[in-house]
C-alpha cells in the first residue's frame, strides 16, 4: 500500500462552499480542514464580509453551507468561524466503486485534506501499488492543476473525535485551537479565551479540560 499526496488550488472549493456569497465573502486564513470528503465539509477560517451589514447566519443555506459557529470576532470585524456544509467534492467517476460516493477496492482517502495556505490544499490516498498510476492519470486527463507532493510506503492515520463532544466543548476546543493556545510559546491565555468567549474562567476551562480528556481517553483506547 501506498500514500499518495497531491496539492490542488482551493479557490473553486470556496466558490462552491459560499455560493451566491461567493463574492460577498474574503477568506482571510484557512485555519483547518476537520472535514472535506464526499459526506460533507467542517473547516475553522478567519473571513471578513464585504457587505458590512452581512451576518455569519445569512451564510447558512447558501452553496453548500449548513450550519457556521462564530468563534471569535476580531476588532477590525473579521470572524474566526467553524463551518459545517455539504459535500463539495465528489468522487471522480474513473474511481469509484459501485455507489457514486464510495471509491473503488484498492482506494481510499487518508483524511481531509490539510491547508498550505488560503487557496491550496494538499489531498492524500491511501492505495495499492498498482492505483497510484492510474490516479495520477487520472488527474492528469482532467487537466485539474495540481502537484505531487508524494508517493511513500503507508503510514496510519487518525480521525477526528469532534462528533464526541458537545457544542461547548467543542467551541471551546476550536476557539483555543485557533487563537493559538497549544501553539509554542502559546498566543493566549485561558483567561483571555474564556473572556472573549464571554464565559467564566472556570467555566471555560471546565469545558475544555473535558473535551481533551475526551479526545484523549478516545485516542489511548485505540
């Protein structure tokens, strides 16, 4: 088995997510892809509306979206939101099995695929030898621009467990995520996520200390 990893331009994906507001919405940064296959899409992003009168529930029923959670607002007005949406991808007909959305033996997605940057995504399968020629053929017939990234022996991959938590676990897991509590050296503080959240200080940590042991107790029992 192999892991084949392909970058691709985002612009069009946006597009489809955003729909008819595809011109009304400018995509700061791409924060995280928790989810992006052929069952539906959950990213984090930073974005700034053109219209200042638009609100992150007018996005809701629009394109492909289908549910947004703004999880912090920045004071030139740009919003940190976790989208949910339908699929906005497919699987290409040359690799599917016998349901439209189910790809063939011998093919697989390793995982949402990961942010390079705003308009760049990279993609990986999880395949056999013989598949990864005829996917490169594939993509190479479709004349879709993309690169290799690369071909290497496979290695196991984890899924998220965001679907275990609840609404304010999970904010408050997203929100710290993003506003660069885990980074190193850290860019917040608890204190100050609980207070842009508008929750207490134990409160907000009550919640977050549960969503990690959740996640924790679910990776440790694989």
């Amino acid at each position: 088995m192999k892991r084949l990893t392909l970058e691709f331009p985002y612009q069009e994906l946006w597009a489809r997510l955003f729909g008819p507001n595809r011109d009304r919405v400018e995509i700061l940064e791409a924060t995280k892809s928790l989810k992006c296959d052929f069952e539906g899409l959950a990213v984090i992003c930073r974005i700034r509306f053109k219209d200042k009168k638009m609100r992150a529930a007018d996005l809701v029923g629009k394109g492909a979206v289908r549910s947004v959670e703004t999880l912090y607002e920045h004071r030139d007005g740009s919003l940190v939101v976790f989208i949910e949406g339908k699929p906005v991808v497919h699987t290409p007909r040359e690799l599917r099995g016998r349901a439209n959305n189910v790809l063939r033996p011998g093919v697989v997605s390793a995982g949402p695929p990961e942010f390079v940057d705003v308009d760049r995504m990279k993609v990986q399968f999880l395949c056999r030898d013989e598949e990864v020629p005829k996917i490169l053929d594939f993509y190479e017939k479709t004349k879709l621009a993309h690169k290799v990234m690369e071909i290497s022996p496979l290695q196991s991959a984890s899924e998220s467990d965001l679907s275990r938590l609840t609404a304010k676990q999970r904010q408050a897991l997203l929100a710290a995520y993003s506003l660069g509590y885990y980074d190193v050296p850290r860019r917040i503080s608890s204190e100050e996520l609980a207070k842009r959240l508008k929750l207490g200080t134990s409160t907000y940590a009550e919640h977050l200390r549960k969503a990690e042991r959740t996640l924790l107790a679910s990776i440790l029992s694989r």
